[in-house]
C-alpha cells in the first residue's frame, strides 16, 4: 500500500486545534514552542485561547494550521508511524509548505515566517471589499471556466481551485464573482455562495503577493524533500528545490488543481490518503475523486490511537 500525507489550507483553523497533541506528546508541543520563537509571539496562545476572528486574519491561520499539521505529524513519528510510510506529500494551497516542512525541504522556523509573509501579502495585494471568491457547487471544471471567462468581462474572474469532481472555487473582482455566481446557477449550479475569505486568492489580483513571495523565498534555504510534492500548479511530482520555489511563487496567482493532483496520485500507485492537521475537509474531497482510496484524519491523539489499534 503506497500512502500520501497530504495537510490541509485556510478554513480548517478552530481554537484549541493542536492542544491535545501538545499535551499528550513533547514533540508536538516542541512544533508550537518553534513558531512561537520564530514568529515573536506566542501563536499557540492564539491558537488554543484566542478569538477565532483573529484566528482567522490570513497572517495568522497559514502558519497557526502549518505548526497544527507538523505538530500531529511529530506526534505520528513519536509512535513510529512518521514520513518513511510515505511516498508523497501534498498540501492545499498554503498546506504546500506545511508538506515541505514535513518532508524536510524548510525548517518549520523558516515556513512559519514565510507562512506570516504570505499571508499579509496576499491580504494586502487587494483592499478588503474589492475582491472575493465564491464556491461553485454541481458543475464540472470546464464549464465552471467557462462562466468564469463570461463574468470577467473586462475584469479579474478566475478558477481558483478545482477541488473535486463538482466543487469548483472562483476568485477575483467582487462584481465579476458575482455574475459568476449568477451565470453558474444558469448554467445549473446546485449552489454558488460566496466564501467567507478577506482577500481573492489564487487569481491574477495577487500578483503584489507574487513578487514578495519571490523576494522572501529567495533568501530561504530549501533542501530536496524527502519524499516528492505533488505539487498544486502542475498536479505533478517534483523535488527540485529551485523548481519547488518557482511553483510556490506561481502558485500565489495560479490554479489549486487538487482534484487532479489527487488523481495523479491514486494513478501513480498511492492507495491511502492520511490528512494531517486540523480538519476533514481534504479527506471529504479524495473521497469523491479517488473512491477506492483508504482515507484517515490525523489531528488528535485518538486519531493516532485509532491507527496504532488498525
């Protein structure tokens, strides 16, 4: 059996995520103790007592969910069940850098302050209000496109995320999302509801958060990750370090093709699917793509136990 880890994006974050990792294994509170250093600041206080408002401003729910997914993944290597079972990793959208942290190519230190970068930048690249993103339930891939290209009409309106077979996510101009959501349902769309998110993601209006991404990723170290990133602007496998960095830096603007890389992957002999941090969602989504798959969650120490008794 070949096994993917695979580690979730923003929408996962919950207050208290982690705690009982932590409590129950010192590597795990060991990942929160590193980002709070890197960071200057005590995230993990935020994390497991804060507001979940606050939680959820860009800068603090990417490296908050990253230091949540590598905190369960020490807690898996601390039972003997850590990256050796696996034969790719993969992340969704900001969950790319926690695959990387996991398979070794960045210091968790490193991705936390990357992870704090990105997220300002992307929040800055738009005024809140400007921008918006919208989930398209029902419709396939290409005809979610299609609506899309329809509703730019002269301004930003792009598939942002392929997420599933009938989960398609669109992001750019508010008025143009909005005839996008209205098109889909005349296209046949089950819904079309905005996304409660504060900026537009993965379309052409992040290109400011681009050229910071390409500054700050620059004077990072990366090593080959130990097992290949698939990764999400190619739905492809690679583990060149220098190639890795050029895809993150396209993935700011570009597509998150889960659904295919999820594909890629069950194609390439992968059979289970474990998701590693806080929530489902991830694991709902190969359900409907990769059918066959064996899926599990890992974010608490029952999940783990669960494992350690399979």
């Amino acid at each position: 059996m070949s096994t993917a880890f695979v580690f979730p994006g923003q929408g996962a974050q919950t207050i208290g995520m982690g705690r009982a990792l932590a409590e129950a294994y010192p590597a795990a509170q060991a990942v929160f103790d590193e980002v709070d250093e890197a960071l200057g600041e005590s995230l993990s206080a935020l994390i497991w007592d804060g507001d979940i408002e606050t939680l959820t401003l860009t800068e603090n729910a990417q490296p908050a969910l990253m230091a949540t997914s590598i905190a369960a993944l020490r807690a898996l290597e601390a039972e003997g069940l850590g990256l050796e079972r696996a034969s790719h990793v993969a992340g969704h959208s900001l969950g790319e850098y926690s695959a990387l942290a996991a398979a070794g190519a960045f210091s968790v230190a490193d991705a936390a302050r990357l992870l704090r970068t990105r997220g300002l930048a992307m929040q800055r690249a738009v005024p809140v209000g400007q921008g918006a993103m919208a989930a398209v339930l029902g419709l396939d891939f290409d005809t979610v496109t299609r609506v899309a290209e329809t509703a730019a009409d002269g301004q930003v309106c792009q598939v942002a995320n392929e997420n599933d077979p009938a989960q398609n996510v669109v992001s750019g101009d508010k008025a143009a999302v909005d005839r996008a959501c209205a098109l889909a349902k005349e296209a046949g769309a089950r819904r079309a509801l905005m996304l409660p998110v504060s900026a537009p993601f993965h379309c052409a209006l992040m290109a400011p958060a681009a050229e910071t991404m390409a500054e700050a990723l620059e004077d990072v170290e990366m090593a080959a990750p130990k097992v290949p990133l698939v990764a999400n602007v190619t739905a492809a496998a690679v583990s060149d370090p220098a190639e890795i960095k050029a895809l993150l830096i396209q993935q700011v603007t570009g597509q998150v093709r889960w659904k295919t890389s999820v594909e890629w992957m069950a194609a390439s002999g992968v059979t289970a699917f474990w998701e590693i941090g806080a929530g489902k969602a991830l694991t709902g989504m190969i359900r409907r793509i990769a059918k066959e798959a064996a899926t599990r969650t890992v974010g608490a120490p029952e999940d783990i136990k669960a494992i350690l008794e399979g």
